[in-house]
C-alpha cells in the first residue's frame, strides 16, 4: 500500500459532505487510556492538511480533546469524530476513550464505524480491556488494524509488540497478525536508545524516510534486504492463506513469483473481510513537521484496505409496531434511517446530534420521526414524535462546518431536535422506523444527590433530564423507598463527569450524600398488641380500642390482615378502619423506620363507642396495636440480598471467591466459558457491593465483568442490625 501516495492534498484535506457511500470510510480508534489515541488523530490530521500544525485547527483549538472537562481531567470522556480527507476518500474518524467508565462512548464508536483501528502502547502493551474489546469486534467480524505507538519510549521494541499482539489477537491465527512495515532506526543516542527514523515497506521493499519531517522515499540498499527476507516471507504467505484465489498457494509454494498487484489486491479483501490484521507503527510529527512516522501508510491502509459503507450490513430495523422491514445497506435514494450515536449539549445552539445515516439521504429543514424506545429502565420514556431537522455539519474541534446533505454511509451532526436522545432513530414522517438498539453495559455505581439550594433544587429535574439523554450508559432513580435521587454510573470517573457537566453545563450544584439501601422489617415469632385511642375534650370524644395478633409469613407474601372478631365488638364499618391504621403503620415501620413486611395481622377482638367511635380513631388503634405487638417482639430487619454474576478470567478466579467471601457473599456455582474465563454466581448481601464496580475493576485489573439482580429480602446479621437501630435513634 506504500508505494500509492502523489502528492501531499493540501486543503484537500479538509472535511466535507460525501456524494457517494465507496468515497467514504469510518474509523473508529480503540485502545486503552494513554495509549496515544488522540495524539494519533491529531497527527492523521495534521497528515491529511486538516490542521495546520499538530493538533490545531486553522483558527485555533484541538481537533480531538476540545471539551473543557478533558482538559481538566486530562483525558477522553467522550467519542469525538474528526473527518479528513485523503485522496479523495473522507475518512470519519471516531476518537474514544479508554478509560473503562467511560465504555458507552467508546460502544457508540463501535456502532458508527465500519473498521476498528486498535492502537496499543510499545510501553504498556495489550490490556484486558482491550482484549475484550477485540474479541467482541472478532464475534460481529469488523475488519481491524493495529497501530503501535510510543516507539519513543526507552525500552520499545516494535517486533516484541508485534509478537504480543499475534498472542493477544490472534489466538484462533496468529499468522493472521503480522506487520506490514518494520522500522528503520537511527543512530544510538546517549542512553543506547535508538530512535525510528523510518519505515521499511515489506511488500513493496521500498524505504519510507520520515527524518526530515517529510516522508522520503527511496530503495533499499543490498545490505538491507536481507534483515527483512523473513518477515516480508511470513507476510506473503499470511496473506495468500487468506487469498479467495485457492491456487495462489500452489503457485506460492511451487515458486512462482507472485507480484506485488496481486499481493495488494488480496492483502485489501483479506482486511476488508476481516480475515487478517496488519500491524502498523506511528509516531507524531514533531515540532515544525509536516507528518508523523507512519501516518500516510495509515491513511493508506484505511482508504485502501478497510470497507466502505456498502460492505457494512444495516442493524436489525422494524416498523414502530415491531414488524421487521429489509432496509438495502447504503440506498441513498431509500428510506431515511438514521441514528443517533452521540448527543451533546452546546451553549449557543442547543442539543447537537451526532448521526450515523444508514439509508437514504438527511437534508436540512426536513421533518423526521425521531423514536425512542428499550431504555425507560435507566429514566429514558418511551417516545415517538416529529422534529424538524435544524442545520446539517460536520464537527472539527469546537468548529462545526455546514454541509448540505448527508448521505447513506456518512456521518454528520444535526443542531436542534429537542426530544432525539443517544440511541434514538431518525427516520421519514411519513414511514416511521425503529432500528436495533446497540447493546451497552448496566451502570452498577450508585450515586445519591441532592439539591444543594432551593435554586438548584428548581433546576435539578431539568438538568438530570438532559444529562441521561446524552448518556444512556446513565440510569436515573427516584427512590420511592428510600426517597432519594440516584444516578447509576460505570465508575467513579464517569461520576465526577455528571457531577461536572451538573454545573458547568446546567448550572446545577448537587450534595453527594451517603446511598442508602431498601432495608425492611418483619417479627421473628408471634406477638400480641392492644391499641386502645381513648380521649374526650368536650363534644364528641374518640373511642376504639382493638386487639390484634401478628405472626411472621414467608418473605414475599407483603401484608396480610385477616378478621376474626366474633359478636360484633369491633363494628363492621370499622373494620376497614383497623385494617387501614395497620397498614399504615407497616409502611412507616415499627422498629427502625423501615417498611414492615411479611406478617399477617389478625384483628381479634375490640370495643367501640355508639356516639365517640369513628374511622380515624379505630386507625389510629389499629396503628397503636401495631406498634405495641412490635414493642413485645423481636424484629428482623430484612436487607436486600442480590444474585451476582461476574464473569472474569481464570486467573483472578480465587481472588473474586475470596473477595465475594468477604462481603458475606455465598458462592452457588461456577461455569467455565469461552476465552478462558469462568462465570462465578453467588448471592450477595446489597449492603457489601455498593462500590462492586470500582473494587472488581482493581481485582481484576479491568478484565471482569458484573451483573447483578435482586434475589430476596432476607434477615441481616444481629451485630449489624444493632448498629442501624442506633443510627436510627441517633437520626430521630
């Protein structure tokens, strides 16, 4: 692919609107935190004269990290596209995260692109995480290419990185992970570090000088050949074992010469396919360079070898009732379907949209059905409406530049529709559609908030509102038990975010208070109370008095009153008073203020009044009965005890089960799965895994996954029991 590069395309580079799905690619780049993602969009930028120099836009500001919260955490929070174009080809590059909180964005990344470019450090290597992230690409058979950074650091070596990510990678073929380029190195500087200067090309034998900060070409010298027999060797012949042309490795073997058009040609369907993964190399430019080491050999490769749109098939679409409906991959003259892979807020023009157009062709001012629906579980209602599309852009830094139209394949933000929310479908008004949601993880990080003043208290619905119509890896709760807003988040990072985006885009402070878990109550054995309201202050007094019975019931039955009064001493009509009073009283509990549950209560007897009896007196009897039988029992109280299920690799196994142990877990089974990992379920106290998300990802070191449902209520230990009532006292 090496050998294809003119001319250096200037202004070329810039963004545009596409007119034709195969002019178009969309990239997505992976890889751990501080692997160089961003600083690799930066230098493909400044390559592709989007930029004017690295990383900067021509008036000003960065192409990738824009947002004022990434710099302050000095890092990604959020998927960011930058368009180049190369050759005539608009590459859609899509930046995302690393960090493990923030892996919605990096799975709306994954949505939108037709290829994946995983980027792993020389310094760092290959993490869990990313692994994961390969295997889920390798499972949907998205085409892929690696990109090795940090070739500056002291202790680099591009062939050790490229044998871990054989091992990494390629555990099904590792044949099918080989470099295209191996580096040139200059001289040993004075730490014996020898910097890259250069890449040489395997397949076309040429050399790419870089040192200059102009790429440089020029032949190998006889010396040099030799060095890279070997792998150019292994490369001709990964490549022809995953040739569609069957006798190529007859020919191969039987020494036949293949030449280099062929060799090319296939190398690009074997990418485009998914069967095989080049590893590349890339540095940035340096100061005053026009291009970063490896940079034209990638946007080589993206142009030349990952698929366009047409070879990408269109996510599961059905009609708003649930019929499916054949959607042509990449017809922009069909149906608009298009979906929203990012919302952000901007303070000058509102909610921007960014959109990946599947079918047909969105223009400017038209009106569309915007459809929502699958995530009311994480505060997102149900909605279908229509919205006229505002203004058509494409985003490059904090800029966005207009464009007229976007077409099947392309990517582009749409300014101003007020109820589109991430995940939702842009569709015609007329034929209205619904595609497939893409899946994303469960937020198990829970964070209570409350209103730091009465003004913010007036803002903080609003705000809340738009903050998880943004990011649906974000789940809202009003907690009718506990009375208190929660925000479920992936991680304490991705909190510090909402807290953030709360008051720097909404203007709303927010208190973090202590979360607190549904607990309940119920009587260990049989009790018997007497609730007797008698008073008289002149005129008609109140007068009820009624004996009850509770015994305990199986968890799960709730409240159940039952009657037995005989001859009358508790009147008919005042029945239902009782029964009222007590399950009032169970609600506001009778030992620590927690709901009561799964007791029946027996009204036995009872005495009334023919003038001073009413309905509130024999309710208020009933609740005094209630907490009278409380007072003679011994009460449980009852936490929530949820069914876990964490997948995680075979080696931290013994250190989850341990650790599951310790927060008064019982382990019920293990199951082996694939990738060499196990599944473990057990059963665990709520009150022990509050912070399960952040301590799993420390045990784990990022390679473990949890789910967690709610099992039962169940007694909670007598020590720990003692220590809530107190709290309780101490609060009342």
């Amino acid at each position: 692919m090496g050998d294809k590069v003119k001319e250096h395309p200037g202004a070329a580079g810039r963004a545009r609107a596409a007119d034709h799905p195969a002019s178009v690619r969309n990239v997505v780049l992976v890889g751990h935190s501080g692997s160089g993602k961003t600083t690799l969009v930066e230098a493909l930028a400044l390559t592709a004269g989007a930029v004017n120099r690295a990383g900067r836009v021509e008036d000003g500001g960065t192409v990738s990290d824009y947002d004022d919260i990434e710099h302050r955490q000095q890092r990604s929070v959020q998927l960011s596209l930058v368009p180049v174009d190369w050759n005539g080809i608009k590459i859609n590059i899509l930046d995302t995260p690393g960090y493990a909180d923030f892996v919605g964005e990096l799975r709306a990344g994954l949505r939108a692109a037709d290829a994946a470019l995983f980027v792993v450090s020389a310094s760092d290597g290959v993490d869990g995480s990313t692994r994961m992230v390969w295997e889920e690409c390798a499972a949907v058979g998205m085409p892929r290419a690696i990109v090795v950074t940090h070739l500056e650091a002291a202790r680099a070596d591009f062939q050790e990185m490229t044998r871990v990510c054989a091992e990494a990678f390629g555990a099904d073929d590792p044949d099918a992970v080989l470099p295209l380029y191996l580096p040139l190195y200059g001289p040993q500087g004075p730490d014996g570090h020898a910097p890259v200067t250069g890449l040489v090309g395997l397949l076309t034998q040429k050399l790419f000088d870089y040192s200059t900060g102009e790429r440089k070409e020029s032949e190998p010298g006889p010396d040099q050949l030799p060095d890279i027999e070997d792998a150019r060797n292994r490369l001709i012949e990964g490549i022809i074992s995953e040739s569609e042309d069957e006798t190529l490795m007859d020919r191969y073997l039987g020494g036949e010469q293949i030449d280099l058009k062929t060799l090319i040609e296939d190398l690009e369907r074997a990418v485009a396919r998914g069967a095989f993964f080049p590893v590349l190399a890339a540095a940035p430019a340096a100061d005053g360079a026009r291009q970063g080491l490896g940079t034209v050999e990638l946007l080589e490769l993206v142009t030349g070898g990952f698929p366009t749109p047409f070879e990408h098939p269109t996510p599961g679409v059905t009609t708003i009732d649930g019929k499916p409906r054949e959607i042509k991959p990449c017809d922009t003259g069909g149906p608009l379907v298009a979906e929203v892979v990012k919302t952000a807020s901007d303070p000058y023009v509102g909610r921007v949209s960014l959109v990946r157009v599947f079918s047909g062709t969105l223009r400017p001012d038209e009106t569309v059905h915007v459809s929502g629906h699958g995530l009311a579980d994480r505060g997102h209602e149900d909605h279908d409406v229509d919205e006229k599309i505002g203004a058509l852009s494409t985003p490059f830094g904090k800029q966005q530049r207009p464009v007229t139209h976007v077409i099947a394949g392309d990517l582009a933000c749409v300014a101003k529709l007020g109820r589109a929310e991430t995940g939702d479908t842009l569709s015609g008004k007329d034929d209205p559609l619904l595609m497939e949601p893409w899946e994303m993880p469960d937020p198990l990080l829970p964070l209570a908030i409350q209103a730091h003043s009465k003004a913010d208290e007036d803002k903080l619905s609003q705000g809340l509102a738009r903050l998880v119509a943004e990011d649906p890896t974000m789940r809202l709760e009003q907690n009718q038990d506990t009375h208190q807003v929660v925000l479920w988040c992936l991680g304490e990072a991705h909190a510090d975010v909402a807290l953030e985006r709360l008051r720097s885009r909404y203007g709303v402070q927010v208190d973090v208070v202590p979360h607190k878990v549904s607990l309940r109550e119920t009587f260990a054995g049989k009790s018997a109370g007497r609730g007797r309201h008698v008073k008289q202050s002149g005129g008609h007094g109140q007068f009820a008095i009624c004996e009850i019975e509770v015994e305990p019931l199986p968890g799960g039955s709730g409240i159940e009153f039952v009657d037995k009064v005989v001859g009358g001493a508790v009147p008919r009509q005042f029945i239902p008073s009782v029964e009222k009073g007590i399950r009032a009283q169970a609600v506001k509990g009778v030992a620590a203020g927690y709901e009561l549950v799964d007791v029946r209560v027996t009204l036995l007897d009872g005495k009334a009044h023919s003038v001073d009896s009413s309905d509130a007196a024999f309710q208020t009897a009933g609740a005094l009965a209630l907490r009278e039988a409380a007072a003679d029992a011994k009460i449980h109280l009852l936490e929530p005890v949820a069914e876990v299920s964490v997948l995680v690799g075979d080696d931290y196994v013994g250190a989850v089960m341990s650790d599951l142990s310790g927060r008064r877990g019982r382990v019920l089974g293990t199951e082996q799965t694939s990738g060499g990992r196990t599944l473990v379920k057990a059963e665990v106290p709520e009150f022990e895994i509050g912070r399960y998300a952040v301590d799993l990802r420390s045990l784990s070191h990022g390679t473990a996954r949890f789910s967690r449902s709610y099992a039962r209520h169940e007694p909670m230990p007598p020590q720990i029991a003692e220590k809530i009532r107190e709290q309780a006292k101490e609060a009342s």
